[in-house]
C-alpha cells in the first residue's frame, strides 16, 4: 500500500512538473506554442462543450436578448400605432361634426335663400361656409390617409381649398344680366312670334 501512495506521489510530481515545464516552454519558445496549438486544434473540443452548462446559459442570455430587443422594437411600433389610430379617431370625429353643421346650415338656409335678391347673400354665406368646411375635411382625410401611410389626395385639396366664392355684388351684377339676356332672347322670340 506504500508502494501505492509512492506511485501516486511520483505521477502527481511528473504531472506538475511537466505542466510547469509546458507552460514556460509555451511562453518562451514559439516553435512549441505552434507545435502545441497545431496539436489541440485537432481536438475536438468544441463539441465537448457544445452541451455544457455554461455553453447553455450563453445561449440563453443571447435569445433573451435578442427577445428583448425585438419586444422594446414591437412595444415602439404598439404605442405608435395607437398614437395614429387615437389621431385618425380625432379627425374622423372632427369631419362628422363639421358635416353634421353644414347639413344643419344648408337645411336652415333654404327658407331664407329662396327670397329673391334678399337670399343671395345667404346663399353666398353658406357657400363659402361650405367651402371652407370641404377644405376641413380634404385636409382631414389627406392626414388620415398620412396616418395609413398612404399618398394623401393634394390635388384634391388643391381644388376644393382654391375654390372662390363670387361675392354678393358680383352675383347680383350675373343675375341682372342673365334676366337682361333672358329678356331680350324672349322678348326676341315672342316678336318673331307675333311678327
């Protein structure tokens, strides 16, 4: 059993030895750190530790963060979205209620627009009411079309929001001389008639 415990000392002896012997000859000699890399390269270490526990944990803390990256990503794109389904709710609200009000004027403004002369003026106010609503509204839709990532209609917007409104003088002036040609093609025609 002595014999034994010699043996066991003399192997552990020879063992440190030669580590210490390989790790000055490691540090000291490259012909021996090339020799001694070009060995271990062969070993197939990596797949010694393919399933160890820190190899495992590495992998996890990598997809966690991965995972938390692209959950930071979705919660931004989440709270973006709402932000434009909460503007588009706005100005849908806002185009309702302004369609609403002009329905209520154009309805309130009949009785007054049908007196001759008197509802001209009327007649203008609520147009340029109308106007000025209907370019609201372009606008309203080109943002929520932005919102959708759509091209917004500018050319529309062009349109309606360019729109003039003859005023009450310049409408009058028109409508004196529509009855002045109105009367001279009827009286023309009533005297080719009677003649």
């Amino acid at each position: 059993m002595n014999g034994l415990k010699t043996a066991k000392n003399a192997v552990f002896t020879l063992i440190v030895l030669g580590l210490l012997s390989t790790n000055v000859l490691l540090v000291t000699s490259a012909k021996f750190h090339d020799l001694l890399y070009g060995a271990l390269s062969n070993f197939p270490y990596d797949s010694l530790f393919s399933n160890s526990k820190s190899k495992q944990y590495q992998l996890l803390a990598e997809e966690n963060d991965r995972l938390k990256k692209k959950n930071a990503k979705l919660e931004q794109q989440a709270a973006s979205r709402r932000m434009k389904i909460a503007r588009a709710k706005t100005l849908s609200r806002n185009i309702t209620k302004r369609t609403a009000r002009n329905v209520a004027l154009n309805v309130s403004s009949v009785a007054v627009e049908a007196i001759p002369y008197l509802g001209i003026g009327m007649i203008v106010s609520v147009t340029i009411a109308d106007v000025a609503a209907g370019c609201q509204n372009v606008r309203d839709t080109n943002e929520i079309l932005s919102i959708l990532d759509e091209a917004p209609l500018e050319e529309m917007e062009r349109k309606v929001c360019g729109a003039s409104v003859p005023s009450v003088d310049q409408l009058k002036a028109k409508i004196d001389a529509v009855q002045r040609s109105l009367g001279d093609a009827i009286g023309g025609t009533i005297y080719e008639i009677l003649h």
